[in-house]
C-alpha cells in the first residue's frame, strides 16, 4: 500500500526521503507528480498490470518520440511499443530518460561510499516485491524532474539540480491498466544534496 | 549457431544483410566487430550464459562512464551492475546506447510502413530463441557504429549515416561468460538505405 503521510489536500499521498511506493493505476486514470519543496527527483517505473512482463521502454519512447527529452504530448511506451503513459502536462518540461535508479552499486563504483545507501533501486525492489516484481525486472526509469545535461559532441552527461520549484508537476494518463513504481530520490547528485519528500494524487 | 559465410579471413564470419545471429563468448574472449563495406550498424545485446536475466543496461553503463557515447576503455555493465564487455579498441569511436533494435513496430510507429520487416528485433528474436531468451528480455542494444546526433537544448536525436568506413572495427573483451545476439542492421535510417552485411571475429 503507499505511503501516506500528512499533506495539505487529504487526496494526495507523500513519498517520504529516501524512500518509494506502488500503486495500481487504471487505464484513464491521471497520475500527478508533485515536487513539494523543489529540486526533487521521482524514479517511476510502471509495468502492465495483467503482465509485468511489460514494462515502460525508454529506448522505444525515445525512438518515437524522436527526443531524449519527453514532455506534454508525448506517450511512455512499453518493451512490446504499446502506449502506456500520456504525458498530459508538464510544468517542469525537463525530465531524464537514460539511467536506472541509483543504488548501492551506483554509490560504491560513482561515489566510493564504503556503506551505501541501497537507493532508487533498492526502494523499488522493497515497493514492487508484494506486486510480484523482482529486481532484474527494474527497467531505466522516467526520472521525473531529473536534470541531466548531455554535451552533443563529447556524450559527457552533467547530473544537476532540478529544475522544478516547490508545487510544480506533471500529470500522466495510463493508456492500459498499470502497476506504477516511485520513489522521492535517494541520491544527493540528483536532487542538490537536500532529500526531500515527493507528492502525487491519482484523478 | 552463426550463420557462416564467404570471407577472406577462414577465421570471420559474416552476419547477411538484415539478419541476426547469436553465439556464446567465453570470458577473456575477444569479440571484435567489422564493418566490411562500411556506413552499416550492428545491434549487440548480451547475457550472463548461466543466468540470462542478467543483461547489458545502458542506463548502469552510461551513469558509471559519465558518458552516453561510449569507447575504448569503456565497460558495458549488466543490470545488476557487474562488468559484461570491456571495450578494448575502437577505430570509430560513435556508437549509440540509447535505442531498441528496429522492429516492426519502428517500421510501422515511425515510417508508416503497412507491410513492415522485422527488423533487429526480429532477426534477435529469432536468433536467441535456441537459448532460451524471449523477446521480452531483449533490451536497449548496444548499437555498433550506429551514429545517433543529440541537440543538448531540445533533446531532439537524428539517426545519422554512420562514421564507420570499409574495414573499420571495434574489439570488446567478454568479462564473463556471455550469449551474445548481433545483427546486421534492417532500418534503411541507420545505414544510409544501403543494407550491407557485417562481420565478426573470436579470438
């Protein structure tokens, strides 16, 4: 069950630091993400809630959308090129598409930390286990308000802060009945080194 | 077992024109792969041989090189973080991460194709198959020599003719024992509409 916490509207849920949550979400259903306090990250993944099998595919939705960077209008397709997500508005217009969830190997072999915090990855794999999802099955996430700068000649990427500010968020549809995976991002890189909580509302 | 063809080199076998094969790789192997004719692309994806849930990740492997163009000196790393391919020499030194192999679903989404080939996806499918790998575990492939341009601002990609002339290769030590699946690319886009073959080496 997710995490509820004290917010001020009773209808929306508080992904506290440094952890995650699951949820289904129905075909129809919006799913709206919510930086409370800004610079804020959320890893989401969502697989098919009748076959989790299939899950969202950044290779495939970049390749459709012919952009590394999606925003309002454009659809998070599935590992088979099934839509399902539509990204119905943007605040932020600036999320990632290229890595997995940070974990305990990404601060061991990135930032030489000799007692990592188990991460994105880790707080998936606790939320997605009741649903039946093991930790291979954790594909690249939307890294929803996740800055990441890409130099066109060299490929060198940049983590840096958010661009969200406090109450900006991004609505997104399920084109077909879904098991979505979050989190409030663990990793200081993401998020300007203060851990923040993340909100989202289902409507 | 890979398709075998006429080549100088008794030694090289060559991938047909948009066609797949798939071969193990023992660790310490060396795996290089030539682009006999030139401007042509070659998707590899790979597995842990005793447990094919484990498989190459571009989302681990561009976070822990900084980098979304990777070459000589670079490691594609699995899913669960562990070193699978170790670049050892690149005479190109443009390849893309971020893509699934062309399918028909590419042909049909991005090209309005009404009777679509099956692309890399297909000819993988097909090809690991006899190794107990299902469709749904192909991930995004490491794309040999295939030239993806990527504008910093918008994000937006163009699939490009590729940098690679006649004879040009790149060579990728196995860094633990592998299945590896390779094709000569089916998407007119990726080779300047000039459908070529592809050879390889182990040694």
């Amino acid at each position: 069950m997710p995490v509820l916490c004290e917010t001020n509207d009773v209808n929306t849920r508080r992904i506290p630091p440094r952890s995650g949550t699951a949820f289904e979400l129905k075909r129809g259903q919006n799913l709206t993400v919510i930086d409370p306090e800004g610079e804020q990250v959320s890893d989401l993944v969502a697989y098919n809630a009748d076959d989790t099998q299939e899950a969202i595919s950044s290779g495939r939705s970049i390749d459709y959308a012919g952009r590394i960077f999606l925003t309002t209008g454009d659809t998070i397709y599935s590992n088979r090129s099934k839509p399902m997500l539509h990204i119905e508005h943007d605040e932020v217009g600036r999320h990632d598409f290229s890595l997995t969830p940070c974990s305990r190997d990404t601060f061991r072999i990135l930032y030489d930390d000799d007692n990592p915090h188990h991460g994105c990855q880790g707080n998936l794999e606790q939320a997605l286990h009741p649903c039946g999802i093991l930790p291979d099955q954790i594909p690249i996430a939307f890294n929803i308000f996740m800055h990441v700068a890409v130099d066109s000649d060299t490929g060198v990427i940049k983590v840096l802060p958010p661009l969200s500010r406090a109450g900006q968020f991004i609505t997104l549809r399920a084109e077909m009945d879904l098991i979505i995976g979050m989190t409030a991002c663990s990793a200081g890189q993401s998020n300007n080194f203060r851990f923040k909580p993340i909100d989202y509302r289902i409507h």
